[in-house]
C-alpha cells in the first residue's frame, strides 16, 4: 500500500480553501462595480430626464409660435394686398423657420427618448448583475464556512487516523 501524505492533502485542502476566497472576491468585486455601473447610470437617466423636460417645455413654445405664425399667415392671404412683399416674405420665412425649429426639436427629443429606453435598459441590466453577484457572495461564504468545518474535520480524522496507523505500527513491532 502506497504512503498517504497527510501534509499534501492539509496543502491542497488550504489551497482549495484560498481558491474559494479569492472566488468570492472576485464576485464582491464584480457586484461592487456593478453598484457603481448602476450608480452612473441613474446619475445619467436623471440627467437626461431633465433634459427631455426642457425639451418638452421648448416644443411647446415653438408649437405656439407656429400656431401664431399660422394665424399670421392665414391673415395675410386674406388680406394680401394690404401686405408688401417684403412683409409676406418675412412671414413666410418666419413660419418656415419655426416650423425647422420645432422638427428639429422633435428629433432630439425621439434622440433622448432612445437614451432613455437604451439606459434604462442597462440599468436593469446591472440591477441583475449586481443581484447575481449577491447571490453568488453569499452561496460562495455559505459554502466556504461549511467547506471549512468539513475540511478541517477531514484534516483531524486523517490525524487521528495516522496516528493509530503508527500506534498499531508501534505495538506489531513491540509484540515482535
């Protein structure tokens, strides 16, 4: 029968051991920038959310001058010869304007809206991640202390049993 090395198990059991901790590290370390990812994020979607207000608040002023521009517009086709050309020109133009205004304000707006859905998204993304992580820390500690108390009862046995190995060892060569 080949020798048993109780010394190489004890290593390899601490070295297991140091495996399962350094895991469990790595796993805090993840939720850990996961909690920040999160953190940036909302920083980002509050941000953002400020930002389509104003948007919003814009549109709807450029959509009132539109409607005045509108009225103006409609005035002077009734009345068109009391108007100059420079004067239906400048109308004209005023309204156009306002109208390019209003698309391009809209079109940042359906821009931030995009950004909004796309990081909130990710922020349920990293909620998940960070969630998972927990789980895992946990699972991976629970683990650990059981493989603690398993391993080192493990580690006593083997002494024990060494010992009586030598013992019996001992007491053959004394009846010898």
């Amino acid at each position: 029968m080949a020798s048993f090395d109780i010394s190489h198990l004890n290593r390899i059991i601490k070295d297991t051991l140091n495996m399962i901790d350094k895991s469990r590290e790595a796993i805090y370390d993840i939720a850990e920038g996961a909690r920040r990812e999160c953190s940036r994020l909302e920083e980002e979607l509050n941000e953002l959310k400020l930002e389509v207000a104003g948007i919003i608040a814009q549109s709807d002023v450029l959509e009132t001058e539109l409607k005045k521009s509108r009225i103006r517009l409609a005035a002077i086709s009734k009345n068109f010869d009391r108007y100059t050309q420079e004067d239906i020109r400048i109308a004209y133009e005023n309204a156009d304007k306002i109208r390019i205004e209003l698309a391009v304000n809209r079109e940042r707006e359906r821009y931030s809206i995009l950004r909004r859905n796309d990081l909130e998204r990710r922020m349920k993304e990293a909620y998940g991640t960070v969630n998972k992580a927990e789980l895992l820390v946990n699972q991976v500690g629970t683990i650990m202390d059981y493989l603690s108390g398993d391993l080192s009862n493990l580690n006593d046995h083997l002494d024990d049993s060494e010992k009586r190995k030598y013992l019996a060892i001992r007491v053959i060569k004394a009846q010898e």
